[in-house]
C-alpha cells in the first residue's frame, strides 16, 4: 500500500518548504544532515506543501487554536499548564496528518496526554475540528518543525510514549538519506522517553520497515518488544486506506520498542 494512501500521515514532499501541504497531505521526514560542498544541511522533520485549508477546518482553528494549540518556545514545555492535569502519562506523536488516527487513541486512552506535532495547516485544522466534535480535552497542537520541539521544549526523560505512524517513506533510492528514522534522531527520541516508556513506528513500505527495524535495534537504549516486527497494538486504528491496501496485499510494518530499565 502506498503511504500516501493514509491520511493521517502527511505528504511526500521533494523540495524544500513552500507554505501548507496537500488536504491528504502526508508528514514529509528528515532531510538528514548530509555533507554538502559549502555547508551541513540540518535535521529537519517535515517539507511544507501549498494545501487548501477548508471554512470548517479554518472554523476550528479560529475557535479551538487558541485553547488546544501551543505556541512554540525554546523553552521546556509547561504539560501540568498546558493540560490542565498532572501525573498523566505523556505521548508525543510526530506528524498526525488530518488527525483521525491521533483523535482516535486520544479517546480510548484517556488517562493519556497527548501532544501532537504537525506542520500541516489543514492536517492542524482537521484535527482540531475532531477534537471539538468529539469533545477531547487531553489533545494539544504544535505546529512547528519536531526537531526544534523535541530539542528545546522536551528535555530528557519527559515522554512516556512516541508514535510516528506512516512517514514518507522517500521511496526513491537517492532520497532514502532523508527518511526521518535515521540513527541521529532516533537516539534524540531515545533520550525522551523514560525508562519504560515506548516507541511505536508504523510504515507501509517494506524496505524502510526493515530499515526501522535495523536503526531501532541498533540504539543502545532501546529494546525490541517483539522477535523482529510487533503485532498492531489495539489502540492503532487500521484506516480505511489502509484496510484497502491489505485488501490488495499490501504490507503494514509495526514497531514497537521500550526505553531499557537500568
């Protein structure tokens, strides 16, 4: 199944920011730092695309931004401030896309916090429409580069979970540098996560399933929780591209690690 299929997962982009992102629009991943003639290229988590914001997904932000969107700083996140609630479990996700995956866990789990990171104007705007229909208040927004968001505002051990589902795979060989699970920045996701705290990836293509596999196994700190692909935890929807894509025999890759306990 191709990853553009999903559409909580934001879009395949092959150049470097212009504003927004396409409505189906998946998260674009790390342009990794790679050697360059003149200088190094930095960690970046996402490409902006042009994308149309709708009147009901711009309604939502005009409405609901100001109380579920967090402004970024460079400065560590104030959770029991921005919640409203302190000693819950904290999870991070890095580009929801439209949202409808990120809704759903945020409403089966409850007891969670959940902080959603996304650049993805409609994505941010659809979501925060499901956030007010469904009534959920343990959901909040950031929309800024993730890179920047994990550096300065989550120090060390702050997350109990992560979930980067359906990032843009960069199927194109001499774009695979740019994929976003690379060693770097797994090991600054690492470093998050508390002793006991997980992270869940999920793909849809093969190959950077295997090199998922390959980076998280190879981080220090991490530990597989299954003999090499884990199955889909409940709490993951399966979307209705993605049932399509099964449908038509196509793979869905999870992985599921543990910070180690000293």
């Amino acid at each position: 199944m191709h990853s553009s299929d999903h559409p909580d997962a934001p879009p395949s982009q092959d150049h470097p920011a212009t504003p927004g992102g396409e409505a189906d629009a998946r998260r674009s991943p790390a342009d990794a730092a790679q050697p360059d003639t003149t200088q190094h290229r930095r960690i970046r988590s996402f490409v902006r695309r042009a994308g149309r914001t709708s009147v009901a997904q711009q309604r939502a932000r005009d409405t609901l931004g100001p109380r579920f969107q967090l402004p970024y700083a460079e400065a560590p996140l104030d959770w029991e401030a921005a919640f409203g609630r302190s000693g819950a479990p904290r999870i991070l996700e890095i580009g929801f896309g439209m949202g409808e995956t990120t809704a759903h866990i945020a409403t089966i789990r409850p007891a969670d916090d959940f902080l959603g990171v996304e650049v993805h104007e409609p994505g941010v705007g659809a979501l925060l429409k499901r956030i007010g229909e469904q009534e959920l208040t343990n959901l909040r927004i950031i929309s800024h580069d993730a890179v920047e968001v994990i550096d300065h505002m989550l120090p060390p051990g702050t997350l109990d979970g992560i979930h980067i589902f359906f990032p843009d795979p960069w199927h194109k060989k001499k774009h695979n540098k740019r994929r976003l699970i690379q060693t770097p920045f797994v090991s600054r996701l690492a470093a998050r996560l508390r002793p006991g705290g997980y992270l869940h990836c999920a793909t849809d293509w093969e190959d950077y399933a295997v090199q998922m596999l390959e980076v998280l196994s190879a981080e220090p700190t991490l530990e597989n929780t299954a003999a090499g692909y884990a199955p889909r935890p409940d709490y993951r929807p399966v979307t209705k591209f993605e049932n399509r894509g099964l449908r038509l025999g196509h793979g869905v890759w999870d992985l599921v690690f543990r910070k180690r306990v000293a």
